[in-house]
C-alpha cells in the first residue's frame, strides 16, 4: 500500500493527497490527465468539486441532475471557497451544449443513472478533444464487457476497467482522422504550406476564443505552431506600438486554456519548431537555440548554436547557423557537417524533400541537395545567371520543395527547378498582385504544391490606369494551377468581382481541399467553388492562419469595431436555433420589497442609457473615505440605486448588492457566466446580461430571480477566456428608457449565426421584437439611447425606437462612438489625438481610468503622464468625445504594479484643481460613480470605496 501511495504522489506532483481526495486521486491516477477542461455529469458532490478546484488546473463544469437546485448548490460551493473556473449548471443529457472536441476529461459518475437519463456513450465521445479521455463509474454492479462493448463502437479507444473497491472504466479519444497538425512555420519541414487536414471547412462558428482582455490594432503576431494538442504563438502584447511586451504563450488545442506564458526576445518564426511533447526555439538574450518542455514551458536542454531557420525530421533537427548541419536534439551531438554557407539575408532557404535537404544558398547564389542520413552532397548548381533575368531574386525569396522531385524558388518571379540534379526546368513571372499600398505582396512568393500541381494566386492589372493606379480598378485575379515540370497553367479558378485579393498582409495558405487567399475566402481545389469569407475573421497579420485537428487557429489583432479580437479556435457548420424554454419564471415582483429610488441615483453603467457619465448629484469638494470594502478578484463597474451598491465579482460569476451606507453586503447571485458590466435599476428590477447568453431580472431587494430570458439562439456552449461561456454572451449593460429594456447579443454579425438587438418587456420577460445586425464586432458594443433613437455598434447602425430602420431620418448621436471602452461627458481632457492609427487617443497629461462629470465637477481618477509629472488639465467643452481606452501601463506580469494614482476634483468653471486624493490602489476603469452626494471608486485589486462628507 505503502508503495501505491508513493506511486500515485509521483504521478500527480503537488497536486493532491490521495488520503485527503480519494475521489480525484483516482479519477487522475486512471485517467493520467493531469489538467485541462472537465465536465462531471452525475454527482454534484461539493467535496468532489472542492477537490478539483484546489487542483487549480482544471477549468470544471458540474451538470446538476436537478435545475431547481442550482442556485442553492452555487451559493453552496461559493461559501466552500470555490472559485469561478468551477461551475454547476442543469442541461438535459440527451444534448449537451457544449462544442465538439473541447473537453480534456469527461466523469460520469453512477453511468447507470445517466444513461436512463438521456445520455449516450457517443455523445460523452463527442465532448472530448483529441486525447480526452472519459471516465466511468458505477454504483452497483455492472457488465463490464458490454459497457466497455458500447465504448468500442462509439470510437473509444485504450478501454481498461479498474476494480477497488468501486468499479470504473476509462476510455480515451484519439487524434480524429483525416485531421493533421502544423508543426513548422512553413506547415512542414518540406515549406509547402499546405495542411493535408480535410476535416477544415470554411469557418462559421467559434470553438473556443482567448487572449488578451484590452484592444489594440493591427498587431502581427510573430509566429505560431501547432502540435501534441498544444498551440504555440509568439504575439506582442502591447497596447500601444510604443511598448514592447512580447510573449510567448501555450495554449490546449482542444479549449484554449493557457498552460504557460514565457517572456521572449530575439525571436524568429523559422526558428520555432513543435515535435512531440519538445518546442524547440530561440527566445532569450542568450541567443541560444533552447528545448522546452510542451506541457509546462521549461528549458530542458540549451544547445550552442543558434541557427537561422531549424526543420525536424526523424527524431533529427537540421539547422542553418553558418553551415548547414545536423543534429541529435537528445544529446546536443552534431551527425554531420555540410561545406555550404548559409547567410543572414535568407528569408527560408532549405527544405527536406524525401531523403534529401535541398537548400538555396544566396552568398553563392546556388542551389543544391544534401543526403539527409549522412550530408553528403548529392549535387550543386549555380542559378545566377537564371535569377538575374527576373530582377534581384538572388537578394530575397523563398524556397519550397515537394516530394515530386521538383523545387520552387520564389523572388522576382517563379523558378522551377528538379530536385533530383538541380536541372532549370522554367521560370515565369507575373504582375504584383497586391494594392497601391501593398504592391509588395506577389502572387509568386506564396505559391504552393496541392494535387500534383503548384498553386499560385495571379492578378493582372487595370488596362485603363497608369502609375500606381493600375494597381486598383478593374483587376482581375484568379488562383491558377500550373504543371510543376512545365509551368503551364492546368487550372484557373477566377476571383468573384468585387473580392479583395492579395490585399491582405499575410502569404496565401491552403488545405488539401481549400485554397486560401487574401482574408479567408476559400476556393474547393477540385472545382473552384468559392466559399465566401466570414467578415467576422481577419486573419493574423504576417503569419496568416493555421489549420489542424479540424480547425482554422487564428491569432487576430486587427481593427477591433470590425473583427474579432484574440486567439480562437473556428470551425465550420451552422448552429440550429433552439426556442424552447427561452423564458423561465421566478418570484412575483409583488412579493418583493421595492427600494426607494431617487433623481440623484447612479442607476445604469455611466448612469444612464446615453453612457454619458453626468451625474445628478453634486459632490463636495471636502471629500474623505466613509467605508470600504475588500471584495476581492476583479469587479465591474458599479451601478447605485435604491439604496444599494450594485457589483458583479467577474471571474466568479457573482452579481452582488450592497447597503449604500456601510457597504455590507446585502445579497448575492450566481450566474453561469461571468457579468462584466453592472446591473441596471429601475422600481425594484435589477437587470443585466451574462456570458452564459442570458438576461436576468432580479429583485434589487433581495436578490431573487423575477425572470431570466436565453438571449442566446441556441444552448451551446464554448470556452471563453479561460470560462465556458455562450458563443452569443449579453455583455452590455441594459438600457432602459419608456418602460421597455434594450440589449445586444453575440460576438458578431457574421459569425455562430449572427448577433441582434432585442427589446423587451422588463417587467415580465417578454421579447417586443428582435432585429439581426448587419455588421461589426457586438462585444464592442451595447445599445445607446436618446429620446428617439437607439444606436447600436458605434452609430453607424440605428434603429427607431419601435425598431424599425432606415424608413426616417434618424438624428445621430452627439458622439462619434459609442464602444463600451468609449467615454461620452460633457468635458474631457484635452482635445489631441496623439496617434489615430492605434485607434488610441492619448490625453494630455494624465493616464485616465475613469471620468464623470457633475455639474460644477470633472472628477478624474488615473496617473501624472509619465512624460509630464507636473499635471496640468485642461478642460474643454466638446461636440463630439473622444474613444476611451483601456490602456494597460503595465503588463499583468509585470512584477512591480505601477503607483501613483490620484482622484482630481476639477472646476468646470476655470479648469482649475480643486482637490487631489492620493489613492494607493490601481483604478479600475470606469470605476468611478455618484449618488446622493457620495463618490464611489473601485480599484483593480477588488476594493470599493465610498467617499462624501
């Protein structure tokens, strides 16, 4: 026993005491996951979820086998000290909501009793990602044949059946087929960027998104690879192009959940390789080509070379550092040697084809091939003579093998050579395919090899135009297929009119069934059929997207109002929409104790449904702390009314209100997703959106469910910043004006189906009428009200208030936008835009995080601008507001927080300050509020504040 105990400690490190937590000791001593996405379906045991939730590598989702029970279980779990990455929820186990593939492990407990419930073997199989593994127990006996039967046909692969005690049967999910991975910066070390995966289809759905929480734009991420399940991208973090914060990250294929992050120098993406469980890269000062390990991102081996590009075959790393050589990665020793140079100039100038390296030396301005097994030259040729004729290709390009024997270089036009004896087999060159302002990009350099021929995308320009105006117009483009020995055009499949072309800033990339241009539009390789793109994607500058396990893996960064930001995962297919039981019922409004209300109140998130942060009440200038409140973890920003402070614990998915006077709290309420923005209140209603895609209506005395309506079309559900979430989250704030209430759902317009408007009824639930948006990002946005018109995705889109569109004359809005980070007060600071392009607007002289305005008042909270440490603010009346941004001052891993921060009472009358507060706590954005004659601050680390005489 002794022994047992010691070998499940060695198997679990640091994670569990087997004695303590006999119930996860076995689930991970079984099931040898270790971390990741876990779905329990069965018990709902809190010790077993405490157990999970300790381990804190696992991101948990408990299925309640009773719905009236839930909210009682989540205050139950929260009092135990459980944290937010631990849920419980009710779903029918007939259908379970949640995307294909995203689990790492999957526990049913008492299986008799779920599958008499509804639940299918094979829809437990389609919960879990490459290599999941499920988990089966029972209470009484069992055929351990025929379940084990029923796991085989349902795909499962490894069954094994455990008997100590309680009978368990584990059974785990292999790699699916016709899926592939991308393992180098150019696919494979054979450069031909092509993914032989066929089970990628055009993207529609999301399958699960990550990624930094602020907006920045047009950002390149500096290189990603995938393989073991595990993705792996280099990207700057940074907010602002003026800051360099770049980091390296590693991500669970199958959910996103970051497993590490590691700062990064000196970084190359022809130097970063995935082969097993090992990253080989260089990432450090030292300028040393490292080993990391996959799973936790430690250094395990640190080899002297450091090399310009590394390929991995066969358990070997072929690298170019000032020749071409060959190396066993397990032992640091170099196999072989070659006599050929390789220069810094070189973008990628070596491929392995078959069992041969072939390279492209630019110093000599040859070409050649290698033995892979001993380095030994099979033969070389000089190609100057060839390249000259097509301009400077002997100073740039790139070079791309296949396994036909036939080699690729592209420059300044397509050359085409044998691998066998290095024989110039043609050369073609065509007109540059970018825009005026990207006439860089050509078609020639992103060719490759799918079906036997090479694929490249050709425009040919305006006939009618001169100059650099040829470039636009009436071009034409189409992909074209030619015959690898010959150059002749096989194929030729046309771009529709009116789809952008080799405008986009990454090279072209393609499946084995899909070509893949500019954006994402997508072309069948067999008949050409065009697959047009979702305009919610933009895919990665510079690298472009990458395609494995049957996904498309983007890193996108790029104008936020437009796309969707971060990392994610897509996938194909459309969701169905599912109307039953939408509108659940609660108590009776009656029955509850309605608050007393007041003109002076704060209300609504910025105080009202224009956002525009004008209080209605006046604050003293002779301000000092009345109480203070240490929540803990990350709050919104809050809403006061009625008496109470309004709050939501983000990461815990907890809505809280508190007594106005001393700040204790006076109840809570547990959604299944989290609540970024405070709730709005009106006669006894408190009402907000969540993640999980729902809007609840509470009552603000007591924290009672009145009604909850699914916003959402459909019950699925994804993994979001590290929680599951609904692929169509309510993340505004409720407006409401006229006795009806207003709110946005979904990511974007064109993606899971779509994103709407909705109004309904606040007193009963009751949908008025729902209107699809045609355009944007819907996470950046909420509806904004005046008295006639309510706007929605900055104000280019507007509705009546009845919500009809387009049939009158709709006055616009007084600001220019309305993104949830945008401010709109009747003053701000400073009138400068510093750098329009970052879509920041830097004010002067003081780093803001929060700004409301009375009517004598500017109040500000933030931090002396680094380059002026002696404040001087200006106040001055504006038509139209500048976007407000959440600008990081530090990275969240910085060690040291950045300090410094005052509150500034400002006269409107002279601009001048009237009193400063020294706070010694990061503001939260947004995170100032005032009723009845008190301000309200709220600051990073989970502290409220309340300041007045």
């Amino acid at each position: 026993m002794f022994l047992k105990f010691i070998f499940i400690m060695l198997l679990i490190p640091c994670l569990i005491n087997a004695e303590d937590n006999p119930f996860l000791a076995k689930v991970l001593t079984d099931t040898k996951i270790k971390r990741g996405f876990c779905i329990i379906i069965g018990s709902t045991d809190g010790s077993h979820l405490k157990a999970f939730d300790s381990n804190k590598k696992f991101l948990v989702y408990a299925i309640a086998k009773e719905a009236s029970k839930v909210q009682s279980m989540r205050r139950e779990f929260s009092a135990k000290g459980l944290s937010g990455k631990t849920m419980i929820a009710y779903h029918d186990l007939k259908n379970l909501p949640f995307a294909d593939g995203l689990a790492n492990l999957v526990v049913v407990q008492d299986l008799e009793s779920a599958l008499s419930r509804g639940l299918t073997i094979v829809e437990v199989k389609r919960l879990l990602g490459p290599n999941g593994v499920a988990w089966f127990s029972s209470k009484g006996k069992w055929d351990v044949k025929r379940v084990s039967a029923k796991l085989e046909s349902a795909g499962f692969k490894n069954i094994k059946s455990f008997k100590d005690g309680s009978l368990r049967i584990v059974g785990s999910s292999s790699i699916p087929e016709g899926t592939d991975e991308w393992t180098h910066h150019n696919y494979g070390p054979g450069g031909n960027k092509v993914s032989n995966d066929i089970k990628v289809d055009p993207p529609r759905r999301l399958s699960w998104i990550g990624g930094m929480p602020w907006q920045i734009s047009d950002y390149k991420p500096k290189g990603m690879v995938i393989g073991k399940h595990r993705v792996f991208h280099v990207i700057n973090e940074s907010s602002i192009r003026k800051r360099y914060w770049p980091y390296l990250t590693a991500r669970d294929a199958a959910n996103g959940l970051t497993l590490w992050k590691k700062k990064v120098n000196y970084f190359n993406p022809l130097r970063m390789v995935i082969e097993g469980d090992i990253l080989y890269m260089t990432y450090s000062k030292k300028r040393a080509l490292v080993a990391l390990d996959a799973e936790t991102g430690k250094v395990l081996k640190t080899y002297k070379v450091y090399p310009q590009q590394i390929l991995s075959k066969n358990g070997y790393l072929y690298y170019s550092e000032k020749t071409l050589s060959c190396m066993d990665p397990k032992t640091g020793a170099v196999k072989w040697v070659s006599k050929w140079g390789v220069t810094s100039k070189s973008f990628a100038n070596a491929a392995i084809d078959g069992d041969k390296i072939v390279f492209w030396d630019l110093a000599t301005k040859s070409i050649g091939s290698l033995n892979l097994e001993s380095g030994k030259e099979l033969w070389s040729k000089s190609i100057e003579g060839i390249l000259d004729k097509y301009g400077k290709s002997g100073k740039s390009g790139e070079l791309c093998s296949y396994n036909n024997g036939v080699m690729i270089i592209g420059g300044a036009g397509i050359h085409a050579f044998s691998a066998n004896d290095g024989k110039h087999l043609w050369s073609s060159n065509y007109e540059l395919i970018g825009t005026s302002s990207r006439r860089k990009a050509k078609s020639y350099k992103d060719g490759f090899f799918i079906d036997n021929l090479y694929w490249t995308l050709v425009g040919d320009l305006d006939p009618s135009k001169t100059g650099k105006y040829k470039y636009r117009g009436n071009r034409k483009f189409s992909w074209q297929g030619l015959d690898p020995l010959t150059g002749n055009v096989k194929k030729k499949y046309p771009y529709p009119r009116g789809i952008p072309a080799g405008a986009s800033c990454y090279r072209d990339q393609a499946t084995s069934r899909f070509l893949m241009g500019a954006y994402t539009d997508m072309f069948d390789v067999k008949t050409g059929k065009h697959y047009p793109r979702s305009v919610a994607v933009r895919a990665s500058c510079a690298i472009g997207a990458r395609m494995a396990y049957g996904r498309m893996y983007n890193c996108a960064l790029y104008i936020p109002s437009s796309y969707l930001q971060g990392d994610m995962a897509l996938v194909g297919g459309e969701t169905p929409p599912d109307n039953s039981n939408r509108l659940e019922k609660g108590i009776d409004l009656k029955a509850s104790v309605v608050g007393s209300s007041s003109e002076e109140d704060w209300p609504s998130f910025r105080h009202n449904a224009s956002r525009n942060s004008q209080a209605t009440t006046n604050i003293p200038i002779d301000l000092k702390p009345k109480w203070k409140k240490d929540l803990g973890g990350k709050l919104s920003p809050l809403t006061i009314a009625e008496g109470k402070v309004f709050v939501s614990k983000i990461d815990s998915q907890e809505v809280l209100a508190l007594d106005a006077k001393n700040g204790n709290v006076v109840w809570k309420y547990h959604t299944g997703g989290r609540v970024v923005l405070p709730p709005t209140i009106e006669k006894g209603k408190c009402l907000f959106g969540s993640n999980d895609g729902w809007v609840y209506c509470l009552s603000s005395s007591t924290g009672k469910l009145i009604w909850r309506y699914r916003a959402a079309p459909a019950s699925r559900m994804i993994v979001g910043h590290e929680r599951v979430e609904s692929p169509w989250p309510v993340k505004g704030a409720i407006a409401l004006q006229n006795g009806n209430a207003y709110l946005s759902v979904g990511r974007h317009a064109d993606m899971d189906g779509g994103a709407s408007l909705i109004s309904l009824n606040p007193a009963t639930g009751k949908v008025l009428w729902t209107k699809k948006l045609d355009r944007g990002a819907a996470t950046l946005t909420m509806p904004l009200l005046n008295k006639e018109v309510i706007s929605v995705y900055s104000v280019r889109t507007r509705f009546a208030l009845d919500g009809s569109k387009g049939k009158v004359a709709l006055p616009k809005f007084s600001s220019e936008s309305y993104l949830v980070q945008a401010l709109d007060p009747s003053y701000i600071i400073g009138a400068k835009v510093i750098d329009r392009r970052t879509a920041i607007h830097p004010l002067f002289n003081v780093d803001l995080k929060a700004i409301i305005s009375t009517n004598e008042l500017a109040i500000v909270a933030g931090f002396p601008n680094s380059k002026n440490e002696e404040l001087s603010i200006t106040l001055k009346k504006s038509r139209s507001s500048f976007p407000f941004l959440d600008i990081p001052l530090v990275h969240p891993l910085e060690e040291k927080p950045l300090k410094g921060a005052s509150l500034w009472l400002i006269s409107k009358k002279d601009n001048k300050i009237l009193k400063k507060i020294p706070l010694d706590s990061t503001p939260l954005f947004d995170g100032l509020a005032a009723a009845r004659g008190n301000l309200y601050y709220v600051d990073k680390s989970g502290k409220i504040t309340c300041f007045g005489k």
